[in-house]
C-alpha cells in the first residue's frame, strides 16, 4: 500500500475534478496489480524451494542408503583374503603330504606310511577350520551391517516409506504451484513458458533420483544375498570337510567308515562348486523380486531424454527480475544433467571394486572351475571304497590321479586370491588419482547438495 499512496499522494489538486476519480481508480488498480502479482511471485518461490529441497533430502538419502546398506570396510577385505589364502595354503600342505605317500605306493603300497596320512587328515582338517571361520566371520559381520543400517533407517522397507513420502510430498507442491500459476496476473501469464521450463526440469530430476533408489536398492538386495548365501554355503562345506577328517582319523582303526568320509567329501566338494553359481543365481532373482515391488510402489523408469536444454533455461531466464533464482535453477539443472553419468559412473566403478574385492566368491567363472578340480578326487575315493577296497594298488592309482586333480585347484586358488587382490588395489589407487573413486564421487555429491541447499535456504523470500 505504501507505492499507492505515494502515488495518490504525487497528484495535484485539479481544477477538473472528474479527472480524480479516473487517476485514483487506475492507480488504485495498478498498486492492486502489482501486490497481487508480488505475493503469487512469492508464493511461487516459496513453493519451488520446497521443492528443491525436497529433491534434495531425496538425493541425499540415496548416497547415505548407497553408503549404509552394504557397507563393506577396507579391513575386511584383507582379513579375508589372509583367511582364505592361510586355510588354502595349509589344505595345499595337506594334498602335498598325501600325494608323496601316494607315490611311495605305486610300485609298492605297502610302503605307505600310515602316520603320514594320519598327519595329512590332520592338516587338511586345520586348513579347512580356517578357511571355514574366515567365511563364517565374514556372515556374521554382513549380518551386523544389516542390523545397524536397519537401525538407520536403510532396511528395504524404510528407505521405501522414506522415499514415498518424499513422492507425496512434492506431489501436493507441484499440485500447489499449478494452482499458483493458474491464479497468476497478466505479468506472471507471459512466463508461462519458463515456469512450464521450471516444472519439466524439476520433475525429471525428481525422476532420475527415483530410478537411481530403484537401481541402488535393487543391487543392495542383490549384493546382500548374494555374498551372504556364499559365506553360509562357504563355510557349511568347509565345516562339513571338517567332519570328514575328523571320521577319516577314526577310520585308521575303523575301515568301515572310509565310506562316510568318502561321500561327505563328495557333497562338500559339489558344495563348492555350484556355490557361486548358486549365489548368484539367488542375487539375481531378488534384485528382479526388489524391483517388481519399486516398480509397484514408484514411478521407477529411466527418464527420458530432455526436451529442453540449458541454453534454453538460460534464454528464458533472461526476461526474469529473480536473477538469483534463475542461477540456483541452472544450478539445479547442471545437478540433473550430471547425475544420470554420475549413476553410471558409479556403477561402472563399484562393479570392478566389487569384483576385485570378491575373493570370497573366487568370482563366478574360477569359482566353480576350482570346486571341479576337488570333485574328481572325492569320486574316486567313493569308487575306490565301494569297489577297490581289497585292492590296494588300484586304490593307491585311483588316489593318486584323484590328488592330482586337487592340487591343481588348489594351486590356482592359491594364485589367483593375492593376485585379485592386488589388482583392486591397483584399481583403487587409480581411480583415487584421478578422482573417480565411488567414495570421492559420493563425498563430492554430498558437498555440492549442501552447497545448493544453502544457497536455496539463503535466498529465501
């Protein structure tokens, strides 16, 4: 009301009186104008920093889910890698011990030394103790990170009820702003264009962020499943060798017993090798059952390409008096463009750190090859047993040709556990280099949200 009455009060008394009413009603009628167009202009502001904010409290709960739901600490890695590497080294020990005796025998099996092979059982029973409680240790502390990011709020059903929220939220503010825009002045009327501009560019980054949830709590379930089904049947078939050394020791006095041993050895080595597969096989079928169920709940789809760009948001920005408010909306838009590359980045990186950090797994491909290479021995000590039990000469070869098979696993196991170690950290210290490691790349993201959020709460209206 102050500019209309400077105005009313800038007009002269006239001689012709039938000019004040024309004056004071045009006046009256443009100070109306330019209030009413002032508080929706402000309503709208209000409305599309709610908005943004919205956006980012969504993004940010995606890092922090990204962060929380698997974590994995560096230490663990090498923890496990040392376990697995110390419990194949001494089973490598133990089919060394066995094989020398083996050769001792073929020309004559007497010559076999039983304590020997008593030394061998014993051996391979400490290996597999230690490979076994590395696999077992590396569950329990998935099962705590599970519990503690629970706890947080980043269990699938939380994060799911978090993120609808956020969904509702902006809903009723988009639904707002149409209401707003609809009730505008001629003045707010010529930037419907922009404002149009504003909601499009807004709501795809709403869409990105929704498909990035989806695409992360999808590999969360995936990952978790899958290295939590290897570690239980890790350490089940190395438990379960366990128990068959310790009734090969009671074999020694009772002969009838070779057979259980013989068998058990069979289901834990066919263990071994379908393990991978398996797991992989169970991740793969929860990620797929965890988006069919986002798929129900959200709007999930990649977005499309924009129909607009940021030269176009420039160009319409131009005309506007919020010059402030056009730059944090560029700004918002540079956030938007970058985050589809930033979400593939991430996943290109996280995958080979993953894969690097997979000794447990021995990766889906060696593997299996290395369980194949036990599972020859352990048929040919069940036929042995159930066919050659008399025949110490043939039982001796067929051992022999079946220790043979085993070492070369082992072998390769041995192998290949420091080396894929040592090239994720070769990974990992090249991606740090440059600046493209997931945990700089996250980190990063954190700061500009905050930077963005500031900045939006400081030019508040």
């Amino acid at each position: 009301m102050q500019l209309g009455l400077s105005v009313l009060l800038a007009v002269p008394p006239c001689s012709a009186a039938e000019n004040r009413p024309e004056t004071t009603t045009t006046t009256t009628t443009t100070t109306t104008t330019t209030e009413t167009e002032t508080a929706a202009g402000r309503s709208l502001s209000y409305v599309n920093r709610a908005i943004l904010l919205e956006l980012i409290k969504l993004a940010r709960f995606n890092i922090r889910f990204h962060q929380e739901a698997n974590r994995h600490q560096k230490w663990r890695t090498y923890f496990y890698a040392s376990g697995r590497e110390a419990g194949t080294a001494v089973s490598l020990a133990s089919s060394l011990i066995d094989l020398k005796q083996r050769i001792r025998g073929l020309d004559d099996p007497s010559l076999i030394s039983r304590n020997a092979q008593k030394n061998a059982v014993i051996t391979s029973l400490i290996g597999n103790s230690i490979s076994g409680s590395a696999s077992g240790l590396e569950l329990a502390q998935n099962s705590f990170m599970m519990l503690r990011a629970r706890k947080l709020g980043y269990s699938p059903g939380d994060s799911l009820a978090f993120v609808k929220k956020i969904v509702e939220t902006t809903d009723a503010l988009f639904t707002e702003r149409a209401q707003i825009i609809q009730r505008s002045t001629i003045n707010l009327e010529a930037r419907r264009d922009f404002y149009s501009l504003e909601e499009r560019l807004m709501r795809r980054i709403r869409q990105q962020l929704l498909f990035e949830f989806c695409n992360w709590s999808c590999h969360s379930r995936d990952l978790a499943w899958r290295e939590n089904i290897f570690y239980s049947l890790d350490a089940l078939q190395n438990y379960t060798r366990v128990s068959a050394s310790i009734v090969a020791l009671k074999g020694f006095s009772q002969p009838n017993l070779g057979g259980a041993v013989a068998i058990s050895t069979v289901v834990a080595n066919s263990t071994a090798t379908i393990n991978p597969l398996l797991a992989s096989l169970v991740g793969l079928t929860l990620r797929k059952y965890q988006h069919r169920k986002l798929a129900h709940e959200l709007q999930i789809e990649r977005p499309a390409n924009a129909d607009f760009s940021l030269v176009d948001l420039a160009m319409n920005s131009k005309d506007l008096p919020e010059e402030t408010e056009s730059k944090l909306l560029q700004e918002v838009a540079v956030l938007g463009d970058q985050s589809e590359r930033l979400d593939r980045a991430l996943d290109r990186e996280n995958g080979d750190i993953e894969r690097y950090r997979r000794v447990a797994q021995q990766q889906t491909i060696a593997g299996p090859l290395i369980g194949l290479t036990s599972i020859p021995g352990a048929v040919l000590g069940t036929l042995a047993f159930y066919n050659y039990q008399d025949n110490r000469d043939a039982t001796n070869k067929m051992l022999f040709a079946g220790r043979l098979s085993t070492l070369s696993g082992q072998t390769y196991a041995l192998i290949q556990t420091p080396a894929t170690i040592i090239a994720g950290v070769i990974k990992a210290r090249k991606l740090k280099k440059t600046g493209q490691h997931p945990t700089q790349l996250l980190d990063a993201r954190l700061k500009n949200l905050a930077i963005l959020e500031e900045k939006l709460r400081m030019t508040a209206p």
